[in-house]
C-alpha cells in the first residue's frame, strides 16, 4: 500500500503550534496510518466511528469519509456502520452523519445502480438517448441491437424518467413490441390503468394506440423496443406525463 503522508499541520499551524503540527503530520498520520496491525479500510471506519461517538461533525469528518470511500468503503457498508453505531452514541449523531455520507457516497451510488442493472441483462445500456432526450423525463439510453429487417433496440431509463406520450401511426402494419429486459417500469394507454413490466414482460402496442413507457420510480428499467414493420410509419411526440399522474404509480 502507498504510503500515507500528511502536511496539513504545518500548513495551518506550522508557525503558530509546530509541535503540534509535528505530531499530527509525523506522528498521528505519519506513524500511526502508516502502520499495518490494522489494514487501511477498518482504520478509516474506526475513525469515523470515533469522531461520530464523539459528535465531531465538522469538516475533519467530511475528510474522514471521503478517506474511508477511497479505501474502498462501500455506500451499503457505511450505512450499515453508522446505523448501527447510533444505537450506542445516539440517533442525532447519525442523522449528522449521514447528511454528511449522502454527500460523499452520491456520485458512486448513481454509477453503482447503473453498472449493476447493467450487469444484470445480456445486452449493454449503450449510449445517451441524446437524440430524443427532448421527449423523455429524465435521462435515458440506447442501444442498437439490429437496424436490418427489423429495428430492435435495448432503451435504458433511469429512475422515473420516462418518455411522453407518443402514437406510432401506419397506413397498415406498424406499431410496436416491448419486452422488458432488467428493472421495473411501467406501460400505460390513454384511458387506461398503467401496466407493470418486470423482466420477460412483453407489451404489443397497435398502431394508432396512445401510450408511454418508462422506469418506476426507485429502479432502473431495460426494455427492448421491437419496430413492427408497416406502411407509411412514424412516430408522432406528444405531451409529457404529468409529475401528479406518475407519481401516483407506487
């Protein structure tokens, strides 16, 4: 392991406290984290578990946490360690500190959820819907599977994004197939009550047929989209889903 080396104390306090700033260069970081009776990841945890006990919820504890994620300390993990030491030194300590966590966990709990849903399904998450993101709610992905004979694409969404009301028109044939890959979504027509997909689910949508699609609000969704060949198709964008009409949707 690298070697840990800290000059935080001289910076801030090399003229003012030097012996100080000595012993906590040299001696609390130098000696002390550099030895390995203890491996890296717990001391980080029982660190931070010391300066919650002790209701340190300052800038030191933000440095302590983002240590502790670099040693590769996992949003679950801290969780699980700051649940369980607020039983013991107090449930207002926890609150403090996990308003703290969320902070330095975000970023890799979003990459986190995403590459798991990936690995969950056989056919990748592809690239930003860039393309049509002016008719979706949130974010979402593409990728093509096959643009010969039959147009079959993965689309990815991301928590509660979802795409807006949209027609698929065709003088004869056309329309579209949904199988739901990996996550939980929902499928609704206009007039009727939304549909849930979980993996394996597959929803044919006729032609001429109102309707929208996307991720619940707590799970990634992968579905592919199937383009049913026709005469005369396309695709007609309509209104957003309305934030009071989804939301109702557990």
């Amino acid at each position: 392991m690298k070697k840990i080396t800290q000059d935080a104390g001289r910076k801030a306090l090399g003229e003012f406290a030097p012996d100080f700033a000595h012993f906590n260069d040299d001696i609390l970081f130098g000696e002390n984290w550099n030895n390995h009776d203890i491996d890296h990841k717990t001391r980080c945890i029982i660190t931070v578990v010391a300066l919650m006990s002790s209701g340190i919820t300052d800038s030191s504890l933000k440095y302590h946490l983002e240590n502790a994620k670099k040693a590769g300390v996992t949003k679950k993990e801290i969780a699980a360690v700051v649940t369980h030491v607020g039983f013991y030194a107090g449930w207002p300590k926890a609150w403090a500190v996990f308003n703290m966590a969320k902070e330095v966990w975000a970023a890799e709990s979003a990459e986190t959820e995403m590459a798991s849903h990936e690995n969950s399904m056989i056919f990748p998450i592809g690239a930003p819907n860039d393309g049509f993101k002016q008719y979706f709610s949130g974010r979402s992905y593409l990728a093509p599977v096959s643009k010969e004979q039959v147009g079959i694409f993965n689309v990815t969404f991301e928590p509660a994004c979802r795409n807006n009301w949209h027609i698929h028109h065709a003088t004869k044939g056309g329309g579209q197939i949904l199988i739901a890959l990996a996550g939980r979504g929902w499928y609704q027509e206009w007039g009727k009550e939304a549909v849930e997909m979980k993996p394996g689910d597959c929803i044919n949508i006729p032609a001429g047929v109102k309707h929208w699609h996307g991720a619940a609000k707590n799970s990634w969704f992968s579905h592919l989209a199937i383009e049913v060949p026709g005469e005369n198709g396309s695709n007609e964008w309509l209104e957003p889903v309305s934030e009071e009409e989804y939301n109702q949707l557990p």
